[in-house]
C-alpha cells in the first residue's frame, strides 16, 4: 500500500509539474491593465474582420483581460489608423490593418507620416488574394478573361476594389496579363463581393476569406488565386502562376500595429504571444479553412516587409499612373 500511494504522489507531483510548466509557458510578458483594443479600419464581416475575432478570443484568455474588435471604416483604412497613431504607445491600442496602409500615403494627404507614426508588430495572417468573377462572366479564369478583354476592348469590363491596397495588386495582376479594365471603388470588401455576385461588377480582387462562402455557394467564381500552390480552401482553383503569368506569387498581409514610440519589449511580447495564438492548430485550421496563411513573423522580419511595400508600392502607382479616386 505504502508502494502504491508513493507512486499516486509521485504522478500528482510530476503532472503538477507539468501543469505548472505548460502555465509557464502560456504566460504573457505583456500585462494589459485594462481592455486591449485592436481597431480594424474595414467593415465587419470582411476578411480582416474575421481573422481580428478570431485572434482577439485567444489573446483575451491569455491576457486576462478584455480585447476588443472597434470597427473604424473610411479613407481606405486611414481614419482606424489615424486613432492609432496618436494612442498612448503603451500597448493597450492597436490596428489590425491590411497592406493598403503602406500605400495610402502615396494617393492621399494623411494625419499621420506612414514610416514613422507606427511600431509594426507581426504580420497576423497573410490572406491568400482571388481575383473573383460575376457567375456570368464569360471567363473562368485569368486566361479567359485575358481574350474576352482584348475580344473586346480596354476598361469595357470593370473591376471593383476596396482600398487602395487591393486595387494595387489587381492592377498588378491586369498588368502582368496585358490588359486593362475600368476600377470601381468601394469602401470594405463586405460590400463589394456583394456587387460582384450580383453582377453589377465584374471581377475583383479579395482575400478568399472574404468571398469563400459564396464561392462555395456558386454565387460567385475564382479566376485564380497569388501565391505558389493551391489551397486546401479552393483545391480546384489554379494559381495565376499555374496559368502562365509570373511575378504574382507573393499575397498580402494583415498586420498588428502599435502606435510608435511603444518600448520594443512591449512589441515583442505581443508579438510572441501572437505567434502562440497561431501556433495553435484549432487557429491554424481555421485560418486554412478560411483561405489565409498564418502569420507571426517577427517586429523586425515585418518592419522590414513593411518597408519595403512603401517603398515598391510607390514606385508601382507612379509607373502605372495610379490615382487616388
């Protein structure tokens, strides 16, 4: 008996152990005080939307302490970042932007200097991009839609985006297949993938988060998707580079930004609890079911991507003489 019960104590020692060791290992560096608010600048239901949620759910467990998702739509993402930009840089107030804020500054007056009013934190997710097609479309895919363009002349076909970021890129993609179509501005993917299902728009371009589900319902159809292989999302769905057209392999990003002058501690805290958030392989899986790439990169990794998006998306807008609308 006394064997037993020493053996009983010793597997409660060692799970307590073990116990105490996977706590360890979930606690934070970052200490939130009170609510955690991460401002995403875009209409709810969008992509960026869902993947905010799904991100702040699990930072809230692991802060203990309230994270909220603060809807701030306008100026193509702008007005959500300017909030952010004059916050206490303390951690407590970040944005959940898209990569059309490395791009605003180009085609629009701005309360703020892109380069140096933010601390880049990690990149969230990198939403997988498609470009997406009316179901009456005469085209199922850039190669199609490549002939009925020169079939039938430039910008008689139109195009819709949602910020400046993502008009960027579907003018890149229009670029690198020779032809042009007319833009349409919208303000928040969740309303323009409605227009483009409707057949009031053509195509556009948009995470697959944002149009996976009524893709799936055959309201809407994908012309082909960036990035190097096809995704467990849309297995159907060719790559534009399994289509013939290089220099579309890289997607764009969601990223976490505090405002500037927040201590790098701070920023790398969060950026590694974050990373744990993604790790996790119910978000994992619900990141690839929803068409998007995890993240987590490091502030300095992502500094870096960030950078250089300013820089080469202002030299893409001036050769391709882009404006803001």
């Amino acid at each position: 008996m006394r064997k037993v019960m020493a053996a009983v104590a010793a597997l409660a020692a060692t799970l307590a152990l073990a116990g105490q060791a996977f706590g360890q290992a979930q606690k934070s560096a970052f200490h939130p005080t009170r609510t955690v608010t991460i401002i995403v600048p875009y209409s709810p239901g969008g992509g960026t939307d869902v993947v905010g949620r799904l991100v702040a759910k699990s930072l809230e467990e692991m802060w203990g302490q309230t994270v909220i998702i603060d809807n701030r739509t306008g100026g193509s993402g702008s007005v959500g970042a300017a909030i952010v930009a004059r916050s206490a840089p303390d951690g407590h107030t970040m944005v959940l932007a898209v990569s059309g804020i490395a791009i605003n500054g180009h085609l629009m007056k701005l309360p703020y200097d892109t380069q140096t009013a933010f601390a880049p934190v990690t990149a969230v997710s990198y939403p997988v991009g498609t470009l997406l097609a009316s179901p009456t479309l005469p085209a199922n895919d850039l190669k199609e839609l490549v002939e009925l363009v020169k079939k039938e002349g430039p910008e008689k076909r139109t195009f819709a985006s949602p910020d400046p970021g993502t008009r960027l890129m579907a003018e890149r993609i229009f670029d690198k297949a020779g032809i042009k179509l007319m833009n349409i501005p919208y303000k928040g993917a969740a309303s323009f993938v409605g227009d483009i299902s409707a057949g009031r728009v053509d195509t556009g371009l948009a995470s697959v988060t944002s149009g996976l589900s009524l893709i799936n319902a055959g309201k809407l159809k994908s012309l082909g998707i960036m990035g190097t292989e096809r995704i467990p999302a849309l297995p159907n769905v060719a790559t534009f580079k399994e289509q013939g057209f290089e220099g579309l392999d890289e997607n764009s990003w969601a990223g976490l930004f505090a405002p500037a002058g927040t201590p790098p501690e701070v920023v790398s805290a969060i950026q590694q609890d974050i990373a744990k958030v993604l790790a996790m392989p119910e978000t994992k899986a619900r990141l690839v079911e929803l068409g998007s790439l995890p993240g987590g990169p490091t502030p300095a990794e992502f500094t870096a991507r960030f950078q250089r998006d300013i820089k080469e998306s202002g030299e893409t807008i001036r050769r391709l003489g882009m404006t803001a609308d």
